[in-house]
C-alpha cells in the first residue's frame, strides 16, 4: 500500500528507529508523500544515517521534493564540520542536479581532505558545471591525479571522462607530472577513455608499468 500523506509525520520519528530496515521504510514513506515541512529532518538524517541503502533512500526522498525546498537546505549542509553531512549533501545534489547548485562546488570541496567528501564533489561537479567551464573543472580535478587508493583513483578517472573531450589538455598535461603515481594515474584514464570496457585495475598497473619503463635507464642498467 503507498504510503499517504497522514502517516508521514510518524515516518519521521521512524527515520532514528534502531532496525535499519525500518528506518529504510521510513524513508520510503516519507519521499513517497513529499512535503516541504519534511526537508529539514530528512537533510539532518542524512549527516548521521550509518547505512549506505538507508542514505540512499534518504536522497531518493529528497529528490522527491521540490528543488526550491531541497537545494537551499542542502547548500548549508556542505559547508558542514560533519565530513558525512557534506559527502551526503553533494552526492543528492548530484541527483538533483539543480545547476544553480554550482557556486557551492568550491575548489576546497573538490580537494576535501576526506575522500568521500571530495569524491561526491567531483561526481557532482561534473553534473552541474556550466556550459564553457567544462575544462577549468578538469584542470582541478587533475590536480587531484595520484591521490588516494583505488576506489577513490577510479572515482576521480570517472569524473574526468564524464566531463569528455574538454579533460583531454588538462591529462594530456599530467602525464608529464614528475610524481610517477600521477603519471600513471593520469596514463590510465587516457586508456579508459579510449577504451571504456577495459577494466581500471588493469589499465592503471599496465599504466605503471609504462611510467616505469619511461623512468629505466638507457640500456636497461
């Protein structure tokens, strides 16, 4: 049965229930009778919410309201202490994609020194930056090439090919880098975007392998 409107309230009080399934459905009720008035809780939630599928469904709710209700709301979240309440608020952003949402995506978010919070900025950066700003994005998302391990390297690789042949000069660049993971990081992407089903384990080691025979010395000694 769908949830109605009346039972929502509830939903609410449910959304700190101990049983994550429940606070599962909890969600569920409330992005399925969406009001204003429900923004705030369910934003607040997303900050503490310990379950990945709970949080997702927490997104789902607020994509379910209006952007006018949502964005502003969300847009205080990600200059939060709580590395979780701006990771959370980025990646709904990104579901939104409300591009009047971009001014928030500052350079210190998308270099956060918490690779969640920054890996939400980049996936969301990517969704909403304007129309003729595609390559200065990618010029700061290649300054974050090498960082990391290898969720975190695939991610911003991932970013950076959404963003299309705008990220080729800023990549093109980086693989002059004198740091060899950047080198490498940078080398696997290029491959990536040649070839989209190769897989990223195996295009970064093949990439590493190149940098270094670049960095040999002549002979082989």
């Amino acid at each position: 049965m769908t949830p109605s409107r009346k039972n929502a309230p509830r939903a609410l009080l449910e959304l700190e229930n101990g049983d994550p399934s429940v606070r599962l459905r909890a969600a569920l009720a409330v992005g399925s009778a969406p009001d204003p008035a429900f923004v705030g809780t369910l934003v607040e939630r997303c900050a503490v919410e310990p379950e990945f599928f709970v949080r997702d469904m927490l997104t789902w709710a607020l994509t379910r309201h209006a952007a006018s209700d949502t964005v502003p709301v969300l847009l205080g979240e990600v200059r939060s202490e709580r590395a979780q309440a701006r990771s959370q608020a980025l990646h709904t952003l990104s579901k939104i994609g409300d591009r009047r949402a971009w001014p928030a995506i500052t350079p210190a978010l998308l270099a956060d020194a918490e690779d969640e919070v920054a890996r939400a900025a980049w996936r969301a950066a990517v969704v909403l930056v304007p129309e003729g700003e595609e390559r200065a994005l990618a010029a700061r998302l290649a300054a974050q090439l090498g960082r990391g391990g290898h969720e975190t390297r695939l991610s911003l690789s991932r970013a950076l090919i959404g963003l299309g042949e705008a990220m080729l000069p800023a990549l093109g660049t980086a693989t002059q880098h004198p740091d060899a993971d950047v080198r490498a990081h940078a080398i696997a992407t290029q491959r990536l975007w040649r070839d989209p089903d190769a897989g990223f384990r195996s295009a970064i080691e093949e990439a590493k392998r190149v940098v270094a025979l670049d960095g040999a010395p002549a002979g082989g000694q």
